[in-house]
C-alpha cells in the first residue's frame, strides 16, 4: 500500500487503481456478512451503539416427527411409522465430506434409526424412519408412550475440519423431540 500511495502522488491514473484496491479489502466475504439493515431501527441510525450480527448463512435444522399408521391389525394395534426430517433453512448450501453427519432417530434413550448423508442443498431434506408394532392398550406404549427425538449428530471436529461449509451456525435448532403419545390417537 506504500508503494501504492506514493504512485498516487505521479500518476493521477493510478488513484482510481489504489481506491479500487481499499475498496477490496473492505469487501466482506459471504460468510462475513452482517445486517446494516438492523442499524437503521424503525427509521433511527443507532450509529455507535449498533452491534452488528453475523448473518447465519449455513443452517441445518431438525424440523419435525410425524407418526403413521401403517396397518391395523386389532383394535388396539397396529404397524406404525416413526418419521424424522432435517432441513437445510439456512441460505447456503451445506457441503461436508463422508461420515462426518448423520441424522438420528432416538426412542427415549435407544438408538433406532440413522442415515448418513454428506451435502444438503438449501430447502432440501433428510429424513430417517423407524417401523414397529403398537399397542395402544399396552402400559408401556398406551399409558407410558416412549419420546421420540430426532438429532443431527456431527464429527466433533466439524469445526475445525478446514471446511467452513458444514459450519453450523445454529445449533440450538440441532434437535426436535416429540412425545409417542399421538401414535395413541391413531388407534
Ligand atoms: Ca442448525
Ligand atoms: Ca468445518
């Protein structure tokens, strides 16, 4: 930038060369992005006192469990459908390598259900099912229904794994339980 500066003072043409340079390095990248729009609240410039908020550009979400019944097979029983689904909702596409996440599907403590998967595009999903037999008047599934909880499990050095694109920004999102209880009122 030295150099830069004192060609400024020779070559006029030069300026506009040195201008487009500080102008670069200012330029944020998309991971870097912040939300100028929250500066100006309700029409007031916030100025000094704005914080910025980095955008969370790489997000994926456990959005929902749904229950279905398959088969009945007595009053009180039947096949059903467990059905867990991750969404990537953030903006960007998550791009991670092989074995490094999987999607979990978990009655109370037990582990049922996982599928693997690698990349997902933005609004794409993954889903992971479990089948089984319910009796709904049973204690251990009528009274005392077990939770379901589906998980995005990832590699603990997911982080710092020198790929920022399966960076999760949100992982508070990560989880979605639901009582089985429902499953009772398909019977
Ligand atoms: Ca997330
Ligand atoms: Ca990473």
């Amino acid at each position: 930038m030295k150099n830069c500066f004192s060609q400024m003072v020779k070559k006029v043409s030069m300026v506009s060369l040195c201008l487009g340079a500080v102008a670069f390095s200012a330029t944020l990248s998309a991971d870097d992005r912040i939300d100028l729009g929250d500066r100006y609240r309700n029409g007031r410039d916030l100025g000094r006192d704005f914080r910025p908020i980095p955008l969370c550009a790489i997000d994926l979400a456990a959005t929902s469990l749904n229950f279905q019944l398959l088969n009945r097979t007595s009053t009180y029983r039947g096949q059903v459908r467990i059905t867990g689904v991750l969404k990537n909702v953030g903006r960007l596409s998550y791009l991670s390598g092989a074995r490094q996440q999987s999607l979990n599907l978990y009655e109370d403590r037990r582990l049922v259900a996982t599928v693997p998967f690698v990349n997902l595009a933005v609004s794409g999903s993954v889903t992971v099912n479990f089948v089984r037999n319910w009796d709904a008047s049973s204690a251990a599934e009528g009274e005392f229904p077990p939770t379901y909880k589906i998980i995005l499990s990832q590699d603990p050095d997911i982080y710092i794994d020198g790929n920022v694109n399966n960076d999760d920004c949100n992982t508070r999102n990560n989880t979605f339980t639901r009582s089985g209880s429902a499953i009772n009122d398909l019977l």
